[in-house]
C-alpha cells in the first residue's frame, strides 16, 4: 500500500500480554464486493490512498496493515447480558484488526464484525448479515451527524455466503464489516478478571488504559489511579448517554460487554431511533421486560457502572468508588443540558431556567406525540428560527396549549451560531430521520433488485445533517 504520513500504525494492544487475547485467522469468504467505504475517515488515519482492490486485500481478506499485527486478536472478556453474568463471551465474530493514532494523536482501533469463528463463537458461524452491516453503517453515520460519540463504520464488504438466521428473512446475504473506534477494552474486560482472581492483571490493565485512553487519569499510585480510572469513565459514559437522549436513540443492548471505557458507542444491532418521545420505547424485540428501553438507559449505564466498581475494589477502597456512583445522576444531567442546547443551538441560560425549558419540552413531545426529529430540526436556532417552525408543518400542533409553554421559552433564547442556521439543510421543510420503516424501505431494493441508490442518497443526505449541525467535521 502507499505509505501515507498520516499513517501511524500502533500494536499498543500487545503490551497487555497473550492473556487478554487470542491469535485468530480471517474467515476465506467467497466473495469480497466493496459497498462502503468511509473515505473521510480513512483521510484522517491515513489510509485514504487506498485502492479499491487494496482496500478489499486489507479490509476483506484482512492482509495485515505495514507494521502492524502480523495476525488479528480476539479479545477475551466476560460480561453481564440482560443482568446475568455470562462468563462464556469474548469476540465471536470479530477481532482487533490493527490499531492507529489519528492527526489528534488519539489511539484506534480497526476491529471486525462478521470476520469469522473464533474460540468464543459459541456455535455461531461468526458471519454477519449483509443487512445488518447496512444498519450499522446508517445508524453510525447519524449518530455522527448527530454529535454522538460513536464508533464509525469503516468499511463494508459483501462477501457471497447464504446465512440463515431465527429472526430474518433466511437465507440471506453475507458481509464483513470493520469500525474504527476508540478502544474495545470494556466493562466486560475487567470483569473476567476480577472472576479469575487476576488482581496482577488488573492493575496492569489500569495503567494500559490510563496510559493509551484516559491520560486524565494517570496518577502516582494504583490506588488513586484506579479510582481516577473510575471516575473518567463515569463522565464519559454520562455524556454518552446524555448524546444518545438527545439524538432520540435507543441503543437496545446496554450489556456490560457492550459498554467500552472511553465512553464511545459501539455495535449496533437492533437499535432504533425515535418515532416519538416515549420514555418506554424499546429497540429490542426479545427486551420483553423493557430493561434497556430508552427512558432507562441512564439507569441502566449506572448499574453497568456498578459493576466496574466492584472489579476496581481489589485496587482502590470501596468508598471512594461509591463516592464517585453517587455523581453519575447528576453528571448525566449536566451532561443531558449540554448535549440538549448544543442539539437545539441555542444558548444555555441559568440552571434552573434551563431545567424548565427542558421539562417542558419533553412533557409536550410526550403529550403530543408529534415527531421527535422533526421537533429537535423546527426549533433549531431558538428564536432565531422560531417563526419558520411556527408557519410550517407542525404549525398546528405548536400552536396547542400543550407547546404554549415551550413557545413562550424558545422565544427567549439566542441561537449559539447564527451562521448555522443559514445552512441549506434547516431551509427544508423536514429533517433527515432513520426510522426503522425507513431502513425497511432501503434494504428492500437491495435485497430485492441489488439496486444501492437509496443506500447512497440517504448517505449524501445524513452527510448534509453532519455538515449543517458541525459536531464531526471533515478532516
């Protein structure tokens, strides 16, 4: 491949030892068809001089990268699933691929989805379905544009095998996905060894990711270093779910394996974006319970919180783990009003007034029942864009006594970036969703006719969202 200065290959993942992973081999797939390529990623780690026929030796056949792993890694680790403990996990159709730092000079990973059996397939055939990987690619772009920290979807290849699956159409189509992310060390990580008894590793697992993912958090003892740790992850996370609220998405599996350190969403399956606010809403059709519903995923990160707790106790006294459990509702709070305002580009306030903007939004959209999306896309801007949303589309129900009180806030409240709201994408009449009928909708002509076009035009339109909000922008 053509060496690219931006190019900066790691192998940090080797320090931790052979214990925390195993050597794995690629799947030899029938078939290697490129349908995605994240090109403005790529320009960032340096890959983006690729050709299409070394993209696919890379992120298809799975060559290894110049000067890194001469073999990929799948990672060991435990976790809690639906709140049962499930020692039996670690990746089973997928493994870190190589990793890499960005023009930032953060850490990433290259890890794999539907890559192949490894020790941990536990009877799967380590394959992944080509639907599936056209959510993830979706959902990722959009959680983006959106300003939610998110793994990003890499690359997409289909790769010509029939898989059958319970819960689909069967057979259907195959295909290999790879994300770049910030780490894939999770709560799960820590909790097999805490199981094992590993304290020893433990702590050297503290200082790899104080060391590569937290340098906030570097401290001169273990002890003020584990809890540090702790606290890092709890602000990362609360604002990770804070972006999730403010985006109107529901993640639909919060296991303890899903949930990495560097406070990052990562693997999609059945998630589902808001058709409107309801604090039940679920994205998971086996979530019979609702346990990871979307007005519970705050709760449900702090109980996964909980549990990282309980592997740091060998390391750190168990007070000041608990002292900092005691934030994460406050912080997630504090984190919600950020990600809220900077969502809605107004200007936050004082507190208390911007407490009460906030509940009486949310009790309107939950009264009303009017599109949660197209709300968030009408009263962008604040006063600023206030009478366009008030003559268009939604007039009616704004006009109902259940808005009255948000319309008399909202008339208050500056834009944060006036020039924002001059961006083509708030001109048009109603926002870019990505609702589970719409997805539908996408993968018909592909399944049905192998036609691509909308795929692509909904891309081009999420990439308008991402250039009008200015959360990621290009490299």
């Amino acid at each position: 491949m053509p060496v690219d200065p931006a190019y900066r290959p790691e192998t940090c993942h080797a320090e931790l030892g052979a214990a925390f992973a195993d050597p794995v081999s690629a799947a030899a797939f029938p078939a290697t068809i490129l349908r995605y390529r994240n090109d403005r990623w790529a320009r960032r780690v340096g890959l983006a001089g690729l050709d299409d026929a070394e993209w696919i030796g890379h992120f298809g056949r799975f060559e290894p990268l110049p000067g890194n792993f001469g073999a990929p890694l799948a990672l060991r680790y435990h976790g809690h699933q639906f709140r049962s403990y499930n020692p039996d996990l670690g990746d089973g159709r997928g493994f870190l691929f190589a990793q890499l730092r960005d023009e930032a000079g953060r850490l990433l990973d290259l890890g794999t989805k539907g890559s192949g059996k490894t020790p941990y397939s536990r009877g799967g055939d380590g394959r992944l379905t080509l639907k599936g990987g056209v959510r993830e690619v979706l959902a990722t772009a959009l959680l983006e544009a959106l300003g939610v920290e998110t793994s990003k979807s890499f690359s997409l290849i289909e790769t010509g095998e029939a898989l059958h699956r319970n819960d689909e159409p069967s057979p259907t189509r195959s295909s290999v996905l790879v994300r770049l992310s910030h780490g894939h060390i999770r709560i799960g990580t820590f909790q097999r060894l805490l199981a094992e008894g590993d304290t020893e590793s433990l702590a050297r697992l503290v200082q790899h990711c104080t060391r590569h993912y937290l340098p906030e958090a570097r401290r001169d003892s273990m002890a003020e270093e584990a809890l540090a740790l702790f606290d890092a992850v709890a602000g990362r996370t609360a604002r990770m779910t804070a972006q999730w609220f403010a985006a109107g998405f529901v993640h639909g599996v919060l296991n303890t394996d899903n949930i990495n350190i560097t406070g990052e969403s990562f693997d999609y399956g059945p998630y589902r974006f808001l058709p409107f606010y309801d604090p039940g809403f679920t994205a998971a059709y086996f979530d019979q319970t609702g346990l990871y519903a979307f007005g519970r995923q705050a709760d449900t990160i702090a109980w996964n919180l909980a549990r990282l707790a309980e592997c740091l106790i060998p390391l750190t006294p168990q007070a000041g783990l608990e002292a900092v459990l005691d934030t994460f509702g406050e912080r997630f709070w504090d984190a919600l009003r950020a990600a809220l305002f900077r969502r809605l580009g107004i200007m936050p306030g004082e507190r208390d007034a911007d407490t009460t903007l906030i509940r009486a939004l949310f009790t309107a959209l939950r009264q009303t029942r009017a599109p949660f999306e197209a709300v968030m896309f009408d009263l962008y801007g604040g006063a600023a864009r206030l009478d366009k949303a008030l003559a268009g589309p939604r007039a009616a129900q704004f006009a109902g006594a259940e808005f009255a009180p948000v319309i008399a806030l909202w008339r208050d409240r500056p834009p944060s970036d006036e020039a924002r709201i001059a961006a083509p994408y708030f001109g048009a009449d109603e926002p870019e969703t990505l609702l589970y009928d719409e997805i539908e909708a996408l993968w018909a002509p592909i399944a049905e006719r192998d036609s691509w076009i909308g795929f692509a035009a909904k891309l081009t339109g999420i990439d308008r969202v991402r250039q009008a909000y200015g959360f990621a922008a290009d490299p």
